[in-house]
C-alpha cells in the first residue's frame, strides 16, 4: 500500500472525516494530503478537518466541533422512533472552547462529556443524548418516543438518564420523563398515552389479560385501546387473530376500541376516550334508574378479569 492509499484507508477508519492533527501526519504525508485535497480525493472543511467525499454530514460536523452527535441526531443514529419535521443536526461538546456553528447545526455543551477519540464513531452515549433531547426539544412527543423505546430495548434506564437531567430545562425534562414507559412497544403507544395523561384519564399500559394476551392500553380498568399500525395488522392472519382477541376480551367483561396510525397522529384517542367513559357511566346509572324503578330487571354484570402489568 503506497502513502496516499494509505492516507485514505485511515481517514475512512474514522468514518470519512478527521482532524489532520489527529493522524499525526510527518512533512511527507502532509504533502500528499495536499496532492488528495487537490484532486479530490479529500476534502478540506473548517479547522483543520479532512474527509472522504460523502461522509455523513452529521459525521463532519461532529469531527469539526470535537464533539458528538446528540439529540434527535443520536436517536435516529441508535435506530430510536422521533417525530416532527426535520431539525438541524445536534452536536454535543465538552466545554465553552467551541467553534461557531459552519452550517446551522445546534451546539450543545456537555461537561460530563469525554471528547471521542478519532477511530470513534462520533455519538453521544444514550443516557446523555436522551437527556438532552428531552431538555431541548419543543415538544414532548419525539423525545419520548426515543425514551420509550430505549427503556423497552434496555439499553439505558430512566434513573441513568435523570441523573443527567440539570441545568436549565431540566425540571420540564423531569416531568417528560415521568411519562416514559419501558412498556410502550410502538410510537403510536407513546402518542395514546400521551394524550391519555393530557386530558386526565387513569390507565396502564403493557397489561396482560389472561386468556388474551397482552394488549396496549387498559383505560379506567375495563376499556381496552388497542392501536393497528397499518403494516403490522394488514395481513388476513393478523385481522382474523385481532377479531378473536376482542371477542375473548368482552367475554372476559372488557369493552374495545381499536384506533387506527392515523387517528392517534390526528389526537383521537384524548378527543374520543372520554366520550366512551361517560356513555358507559351514562348507561350504568339508566339500567340502574331503571331497576330501582322496577321497569327493567337488574342486568348481571360481568366480573372483570383480573389483569397483570406486562414486565
């Protein structure tokens, strides 16, 4: 291998981008760096930094900053769900000696950081990138979506992440992350609880139903929210076996509501949900009007099932 191959093999070790101080070039090699650059076989970007043609943005500016990726940028790096529109690229870095931004990415300065080494792949570890998407971003939705799955997948905890959780931002970061859930299988699950805390409806999620299953959402001890993500429930299989399970469940003395991707993305379960409570009780208290009256025979009630949390 001649120098300039050898030049190119180690700036793709460090996944496309590098400080040129970090490869500890002799007079020789920094000549043929300039002989790459002229030929485009690299790239010359701000403070000192080369890069193979099409490297990963977030990549690049990670290795110009000395820092991480962090935020939405690390949860979509660690394959986590987010929602919302498009965001510039967050990098974390170790301390105030930092760069201007060069092309509108957010710098975030985490003291607890250890700035990565070269052959490093340049994200934050999950606990500090969750906590600081759940202290930056606007809403809560996209940071809990990337927390719930993170908790589901055990690749952090919520104490690890609260223990990160100061500065400004924080207290409102501590309350979204009362909200996760290492139960929470999907981000439509996270979007209905969400929406379920918001208009003050008690609920647990992650229940096992004897005889069913588990199921997603179990609001006020007896009405069942299941929610069909489209891919998932398309198949004849998957829609004969969903028709049984509820069947099963109000046997078991449990009412069902099923909401599509769509209607949790459009906020119908906070719009519908209570709507369902109170015609339930409405209908509780006209049988009961009507026993007391003596028009109608008192109904038997179902017994519900009894219910065990999904762990």
């Amino acid at each position: 291998m001649d120098s300039r191959d050898d030049i190119l093999a180690r700036v793709r070790g460090c996944y496309g981008a590098v400080r040129m101080r970090d490869l500890r070039l002799d007079r020789t090699e920094r000549r043929q760096v300039a002989r790459l650059v002229e030929a485009n076989d690299l790239l010359s970007h701000p403070h000192g930094v080369i890069a193979v043609p099409g490297t990963e943005n977030a990549i690049l500016l990670a290795r110009i900053h000395g820092g991480v990726m962090t935020c939405r940028t690390a949860a979509r790096y660690y394959g986590y769900p987010t929602t919302g529109p498009e965001q510039p690229i967050h990098i974390a870095v170790p301390d105030k000696r930092r760069f201007a931004p060069v092309r509108r990415e957010v710098l975030h300065v985490e003291r607890a950081l250890t700035p990565p080494s070269p052959t490093s792949f340049p994200v934050a570890p999950v606990d500090l990138a969750l906590a600081r998407f759940l202290r930056c971003h606007p809403s809560a939705e996209a940071p809990l979506m990337a927390c719930d799955a993170a908790l589901h997948e055990e690749d952090t905890t919520s104490s690890a992440i609260k223990a990160l959780l100061h500065g400004p931002g924080s207290a409102r970061a501590r309350e979204r992350l009362s909200l996760a859930s290492p139960r929470s299988r999907s981000p439509l699950e996270t979007l209905a609880r969400l929406q379920l805390c918001r208009v003050g409806v008690a609920f647990e999620d992650g229940v096992v139903v004897p005889g069913v299953g588990e199921v997603d959402i179990v609001v006020e001890g007896w009405l069942v929210l299941e929610l069909d993500g489209y891919a998932y429930h398309a198949s004849e299989y998957r829609f004969g076996l969903d028709r049984r399970r509820d069947r099963e469940l109000v046997r078991r003395g449990f009412g069902v509501a099923r909401f599509t991707g769509k209607d949790v993305r459009q906020g119908k379960v906070a719009q519908e949900v209570p709507g369902l409570l109170l015609s339930r009780q409405r209908h509780q208290a006209e049988v009961s009007k009507a026993a007391t009256n003596g028009s109608a025979a008192p109904r038997a009630g179902h017994q519900k099932a009894p219910i065990t949390r999904f762990s």
